[in-house]
C-alpha cells in the first residue's frame, strides 16, 4: 500500500514526488558544485591577489625563471663529460630511447673545454665565463628528467606540470598560493614570452580564477626596450573621473554577480579593471629604467649589442621582483634548439645570457634579495650525446641540467648525476614534478595540499606525482 503525503494541493505519492522534485535537487546539486569550485579557500573574493602565508614558513618569497626556450645541451654546458670526449665518434655503448624527435649516430664531443670554478669546483663549460664566476651560488641539478620528447609538450609540462592537458601554470599556482606583495602590478608577470609552443597555455591561469593569470609583457620576437605594459597611460581622461566611471561599472558589476551567482570570467573582469587602474601609478614608473646607474646598467650588459636585449628582461626582472611581484618569468627565444649548427649557434647564445643572467645574480645579492629570491635556469629538456648529421644533437628529456640560485637552496653544490656520457639521468633522479614541488617547498607550500576543486576533484601542479627533494634545500 502505498504511503501518501498529505498538502494542501493534491495527493503525491512518494514516486510522484522524487519524479516532480528531482530536477530541482540536482540544480541544488549543481549550484553547490559550481559555488564551491568557483571559491579559492583562504582567498578574499573582493581582494584575491592579498598576500597570504603558505602553509608553513618559506625560504623564498618570490621567483624568478630564465627559460632557454629550446632545450639547451647539458653536456656542453653544465655536466662535463670527459668520457664524451675521449670516445668521440664511437657508437654509444648502450641502448637510445625507444621513443626518439630524430635519428642519431655516434657520441659527439663537446666542442666546447671545460673547468672548474669557485671555491665549490663546479666544472663550468668556457660558454658561461660570466655565470661561472657565480658558481659558489648555484645549486647545479644534473639529473632532470621529463616526460615528453617534443617541444609543445615539454614546455606544457615545465610550465603546467602536465603535457597533455590544459592546467593552470606554475606562476598561476604560485600566485593562487601566496597572492602578491604589491596591490598595484599583477602578481605573475611573464617577459618577452613565447608564443608557440603552447603559447598563452603556458603562462595561462586555466581553471585557476582569471586573476592568477601571467601578464605578457611584449613577446618573441618583440626587442625588450619595446615590451611594456600597453595602454598604461591615459593623458585625456583625468584620474579623478576615471575613477567615477570605474565606480559606476564596478557597481553595475557586481549587480549582476550578484543575480547571477558565482561567474569566473565577470569576477575576473572586476578585479582586472582595479588593477588596471591601480597600474597606471606603479607600471609607467617601474619599466622606465633611465634612473639606473651606469654601473647597473653594465653589469646587465646594456652596453653591449649582442647582450642588451636579454640583459633589459633581466634587469626589467629584478625591478619586478623587488617591487613584490610574486613570479617573473624572462624567455631567451627560440634559440636553443641545436638539431645541427651546435658549435655556432650554442656560442651565439650563451653569448646573448651569460652576462645578464650573472648580472642578475650579482644585483639581486648586492641588494640581499637574492636569500629570497628563487632563481630558476633551465629549459624544456637537454639534448643527446649522440650526434645528429656532424654538428647537432636531438631532444634529450631523459637526462639534463638545471639549477637553482638563492632562494633557500643549498650553493656551490652540484645534485644527481647522468650516466658517463650524459645521456641518462642514473643517480637521484629530479622529475619535474619533483622540482615543482620543491619549488613549491621554497616558498612555504606544500604540494600536495596547494589544491582547487574543479569538475569535481582536487586538481593540484604535480597532479599526483612530485618528491621535495630535501637535498638542495639549505
């Protein structure tokens, strides 16, 4: 017998009920769903670029990254090799990657000599006399390992922590943690990026609340002296009236994200229209670099053709980052892919960064930001041992370089090492992922709890890999 509700309109069965009601429960559902995914724990909606305390206390406070776009090759510039050397032209003694970007052939030598530097003998390659004299900083990792052999998707996973998917970035997620320190620049600011590749995927805030999204100043191709924050200036409009008229669209705003409920893309808009008006003040200030002194300006090698272009992204970078911007990211072009013309090519572009990278680290320990500040060199993956034609090598993700500056890393040491020829990482292997979430550790987060629901699961950089690697932190 069935059981009866009794109201005031008709008599429902129980069945009839679940039938005429369930659509409503599942736009509560829903609603809930959205509402949640739409909020950033710990994060004020009318202010979300605050600066916030990570999760325990951090050695750095911001980062700065020098991406090679490229990949460049570790075993002519950071991990000396002499068994490469001494075998040039024979067959690599082991099995290649079944999975390769091109066909090689035999062991190629480094063109380039060797040496070691510092009071930590750090061998050097001669391409970075400049950057080796700062040798007793760096934090050498010669055992990098990716997952992916093309550039798209190793840039994706350096950038994202993922190659195949469309994730917030690095910067994002750095800026969702911990906010900014300066109310008045956006907290993620990616100089002179590029755009293919992944493109804005790189530098995007992907379901991350439109706010952490990297702001690109200029791109490839742009020269630096020409990369500014457009539109930052208005000279027809007074700041008293167009704070009126921002008022006004702000109210109208927030009407509608009221009536509407939770609504990223408006969200967004809101807090970029404050900042933008806010910017007007900070940013026309901060990328006019005429009040630099000489010596400054030297140091960065502005004084030198073939060195002023990466030397201003370097120098706009240090400006950024003592000025509160959380993460700053400075790209050397497309240059770094060395498939022949290794000897030319690799000399013009260590050429091009050497100077500036090692005035960068000289300036910001001069001004004691370098303690806390992340520096972070490197690119999508290396390159093989193995030669391809007479005078290039392939894409390498299996075993290569990077390293760290400041920060709260360990200096003057080098970590892991790839096999005698250079061309596997065989001993403490550093995945991405796990310099994600030392990056991550840096700066007082911890990875595996630096997370935001979307589509109904905790999504976080290193997904559900990564390892501290408790070794390089001082």
């Amino acid at each position: 017998m069935n059981q009866h509700w009794m109201a005031a309109g008709p008599v429902l069965s129980r069945r009839d009920l679940l039938r005429s009601t369930g659509g409503g429960f599942a736009a509560l559902a829903l609603a809930g769903l959205l509402g949640e995914e739409a909020r950033a724990e710990g994060v004020d909606p009318r202010n979300p670029l605050a600066p916030r305390d990570g999760h325990f206390p951090g050695k750095a406070k911001r980062v700065i990254f020098l991406f090679m776009h490229g990949g460049p090759s570790q075993v002519d510039t950071f991990d000396h090799k002499p068994l490469l050397t001494r075998d040039h032209g024979k067959p690599l003694p082991f099995a290649k990657p079944r999975v390769v970007s091109s066909q090689t052939g035999n062991l190629l030598a480094s063109p380039f000599k060797f040496e070691k530097h510092g009071e930590s003998g750090i061998a050097v390659s001669e391409l970075f006399p400049e950057v080796a004299k700062c040798v007793d900083d760096l934090c050498m990792i010669n055992s990098m390992h990716g997952s992916n052999s093309r550039h798209g998707g190793a840039l994706l996973e350096l950038h994202t922590g993922s190659d195949t998917f469309i994730r917030p970035s690095m910067g994002s997620w750095i800026t969702y943690g911990l906010g900014t320190e300066n109310q008045d620049l956006p907290g993620y600011i990616t100089i002179c990026p590029n755009l293919s590749h992944g493109g804005v995927n790189n530098w995007s805030s992907a379901f991350l609340p439109a706010v952490y999204q990297g702001t690109p100043i200029g791109a490839t191709g742009v020269p630096s002296d020409q990369a500014k924050i457009p539109f930052i200036t208005n000279t027809t409009t007074p700041r008293s009236l167009q704070r009126i008229e921002l008022d006004l669209i702000q109210e109208m705003n927030r009407d509608h994200l009221e009536l509407s409920g939770p609504d990223q893309a408006l969200e967004g808009r809101i807090n970029s229209f404050e900042l933008a008006f806010r910017m007007q003040a900070a940013a026309p200030e901060i990328q006019d670099i005429t009040g630099e002194s000489p010596e400054t300006r030297k140091l960065y090698g502005l004084d030198d053709e073939a060195t002023k272009n990466f030397g201003r992204q370097c120098l706009m970078a240090r400006r950024f980052a003592e000025r509160g911007v959380r993460f700053v990211q400075v790209s050397h072009s497309y240059k770094w892919d060395q498939h022949g013309g290794l000897k030319k090519d690799i000399t013009r572009n260590a050429l091009e960064v050497d100077r500036p990278i090692a005035g960068l680290l000289k300036d910001l320990k001069g001004r004691g930001l370098l303690d806390d500040t992340l520096v972070v060199w490197g690119g999508e993956f290396g390159r093989t041992s193995t030669s391809e034609g007479t005078d290039g090598r392939d894409h390498n993700p299996h075993g290569y370089t990077m390293w760290l500056a400041g920060g709260g890393v360990k200096a003057g040491m080098v970590h892991g090492k790839t096999d005698d020829y250079g061309y596997y990482s065989v001993e403490d292997k550093v995945h991405v992922h796990d310099l994600h979430a030392t990056i991550l550790h840096l700066l007082g987060l911890d990875h595996t709890k630096l997370t935001y629901r979307y589509a109904g699961r905790n999504f976080r950089l290193t997904d559900v890999y990564g390892e501290v690697v408790k070794e390089v932190i001082g």
